[in-house]
C-alpha cells in the first residue's frame, strides 16, 4: 500500500526537518485512505513537546492531535500518517519509534537529515506502515513513496 504525496507537501515535511536542525521535527498527515493507498492531502507541522531529548526523540501535544482531528474533519479527511526528521542518523524507524507508534494503518514518514550542528540538510526519506490489530501483533513494514499532484485528483 503506496503513500501518495503531493511533491509540495513532501518538499515542506523535508524542509521542516531542515528547519528544526539538530532537533526533530514532528508532524501530523491527513488525507484519505482505502485498501490500495494513503493519500496525503495536507500536512499540520507541530511541536516537538520533548525537552528533555528534542535532539533524538518528538512527542506531538494531545491538544494538537485533536485539534488535527478537528481539521481532518472539517475537510472530510482523515490522520492517515505523521512524519518526523531524524538529525544525524538514518530515515530508519527506532526501537523507540515502534515502542510509541499506535495508529494502526497509519504512515510513519522518517527523513535523515544531516548537518553541521547548525544547518541540516536532508537526505533520505522513507515511510513505513504500522500494520497490525494490537500491540502484541503490531509492525512496520516498508511503504513506497509515490508523488501525485493534487490537480490530478
């Protein structure tokens, strides 16, 4: 099952993750789903609430998970995905990502972006869908990338 992106809304998700450099970046996707894809429609930047490791670990607010649930409604959208950057280290889910990832049928976007303590630039980025009912059966399994425009819709 594809994520479908507009190139625009994969160029900011990038850039935020350039923006926040050395910390992460954190984000929430809406959009469609059916049994075929993920389609994006909009990206909510959010904060990254973590204080204590911003450099290596996001939290998004619940208030602003709730509030990008307001606005997926309002539009007839659903989450379908979040995305957040990875300073330093590779687009590749962590042991901390799967720990705290519970949207079951949601993408997962992880880009690396590397720098010089400074300035960030980003690299790779993949996307990885949490398939599962529970947290006992739960796994993210490699999603393909595909770009459309919107106008095409």
């Amino acid at each position: 099952m594809p994520l479908i992106i507009p190139q625009p809304l994969y160029n900011q998700l990038r850039a935020h993750g350039e923006e926040t450099y050395p910390h992460e970046c954190c984000g929430i996707l809406l959009g469609n789903s059916d049994a075929d894809h993920l389609t994006v429609c909009q990206l909510i930047r959010a904060g990254n609430t973590r204080t204590d490791s911003a450099h290596n670990r996001y939290n998004i607010a619940p208030q602003e998970l709730i509030a990008a649930q307001r606005e997926a409604r309002k539009h007839n959208l659903d989450i379908v995905g979040f995305y957040h950057s990875h300073p330093d280290h590779p687009a590749q889910w962590s042991p901390t990502d799967f720990a705290e990832a519970h949207w079951f049928g949601c993408a997962y976007v992880i880009t690396s972006v590397d720098g010089d303590k400074t300035t960030g630039h980003a690299q790779l980025t993949n996307s990885f869908l949490l398939t599962g009912a529970t947290e006992e059966d739960k796994a993210f399994i490699p999603q393909r990338i595909e770009f459309d425009s919107p106008a095409s819709k």
